[in-house]
C-alpha cells in the first residue's frame, strides 16, 4: 500500500475568509497529483523522484503559489525557492531566490544528487539547474493575470506582498 500526502500552499491568497471559487480548480488538481505520482509508486518509482514529480506538477499548476503562478515580490519579480530531503540518509538540497527556471524543485533535488552544499542562492542556483538541464523561463511566463491584478492591487493599497483577498473576479482569462 502506497501512503501520499500533498498540500496546495501555504499562503499568497490573502488571508483566510472560507471557500473560494478556485477551490474545486485546486482540488482537483491535487487530486490528480495523488492519483498520477501514486500510481507511479504502486509500480516502483523512487520515493525521491515520486515527491519530485508532484512538486513539479503543482510547479505547471498556474493556481498555486509555486512556478507559474507563483505571488509576485514587492519589487514585481518572481522569485522561488524549493528544497527536497532524501530520509535514509538525511541529504538535503535546496535552492532560494531562482526567478529563471520552471521547476525549482528540479533544480533542489539537482543540488542533492549532486552532493554540493545544501544551498544554492540566487543567480548560481540558477545558472547551476539551466547548465544541467532545468528548463529555462522568462520572468513574464511566471506571472499569471491572477498574480499580476493582485500585485497591482497590493502596490494600490500599499499593503504588505501577499496580503491582498483572492480576487477571482481580477482574473482575466485563467486556465
């Protein structure tokens, strides 16, 4: 028996006020993360690359804050971080503040594999994942419509990054 556990996020939304009318989009997909990578593990595929996979698929998923869709900085940057722990022997590899790659998770568990330090910061961390293969985004495919009418109601107000109400109806054309 395959045991799998995920969460959508912890935050970027703005403060918590019940359900709202992107949560079904959000469960659903984390439906599918579990379904997909539990599959995955039922026919033998490495724990490490399984949790990889579903970060990853989260990271494609414009309606969480991680990858495409990820909550835009004060400055109007994206910036991510990821960090991946392998259990049988406690390595770690994380990177912080990459703002050119798709899946940082791919570039933390790049880190881990490849026995450096277990951080990378910055533009090291990415320019080390796009030397080894980790796909190569503009800051402009990171930043949704969602994102980016949050952002400008955030510098509007004036108010600290991240704190504005999910505001579907500031979504142009979300998919």
């Amino acid at each position: 028996m395959v045991g799998l556990a995920i969460h959508g996020g912890a935050g970027g939304d703005g403060p918590w006020k019940g359900p709202t009318d992107l949560d079904p989009q959000r469960i659903a997909c984390m439906h599918n993360v579990l379904t997909t990578v539990g599959s995955m593990l039922e026919d033998g595929i490495d724990a490490l690359e399984a949790v990889t996979i579903a970060v990853e698929m989260m990271e494609n998923e414009p309606l969480f804050n991680a990858g495409i869709g990820s909550v835009i900085a004060a400055d109007g940057s994206v910036t991510m971080d990821a960090s991946i722990m392998r259990g049988s022997d406690a390595a770690a590899g994380s990177v912080v503040n990459v703002k050119k790659i798709r899946h940082p998770i791919r570039a933390a568990k790049l880190v881990l594999d490849n026995n450096w330090p277990v951080m990378l910061n910055g533009k090291g961390a990415d320019d080390f994942a796009i030397r080894n293969g980790v796909e190569q985004v503009s800051q402009e495919w990171l930043i949704t419509d969602l994102r980016q009418a949050q952002w400008k109601k955030w510098k509007a107000a004036k108010s600290r990054p991240g704190s504005t109400d999910e505001d579907d109806e500031a979504m142009l054309d979300h998919d």
